[in-house]
C-alpha cells in the first residue's frame, strides 16, 4: 500500500510544497501459528462476521474472503490466523479446527 505526505508547514524544508512519496510495509502477521476460536455470528448474504479467541473475550472481524471454506455457522470451532489492517486486528485463514 502507498501513502501520500505533504508537508505540514510550507517553509520547513526548502521543497516542501512538494508531496513524499512513502511505501508502507505489508499488514504483519500477529500470530505466525494458527489460534483457535469460536464464531459469535456470521452473515452470509453481506459476507461478514465476528470470531471470538477461545477462552476470551476479544472479538475479530473477518469477511468472506478470510475464509478456506463455505458455511461457517454460529458456535462453530475454527482455527485463523491474527492479522493487523487499517482498521485494526482481523481473522484471516479461516478453517475448521479439525480437532478430535
């Protein structure tokens, strides 16, 4: 992703009229393993919905496009991956847990 800076106060460098080019570091991977979670609720018709951590109280937002497979239900057992965008942490990688 590419973001634009102008300078705040013309006059502080000699070319600050001009914009700066800055490029940004991909969104990092917060957790490199796979966290385990329960989905609160999933709304397939706008194709978004909320995980929560196992055991936790922190809630994630993911879409569908964060997702491996096709209906994800409420209560279902899932692993994801933590990733940080824009707006914050989201579920990435989405994928039945799989646990016996």
């Amino acid at each position: 992703m590419t973001a634009y800076c102008a300078a705040a106060w013309p006059g502080d460098r000699p070319d600050a009229d001009k914009a700066y080019l800055f490029d940004r570091p991909p969104s990092p991977t917060v957790h490199e393993s796979p966290s385990i979670g329960v989905i609160v609720f999933y709304l397939p018709g706008p194709g978004y919905g909320y995980l929560r951590l196992q055991g936790g109280l922190e809630e994630f937002y993911f879409r569908r496009r964060n997702l491996r497979v096709e209906g994800v239900r409420k209560g279902d057992l899932v692993t994801f991956i933590l990733r940080e965008g824009n707006q914050g942490y989201f579920a990435d990688a989405i994928a039945p847990a799989g646990l016996a």
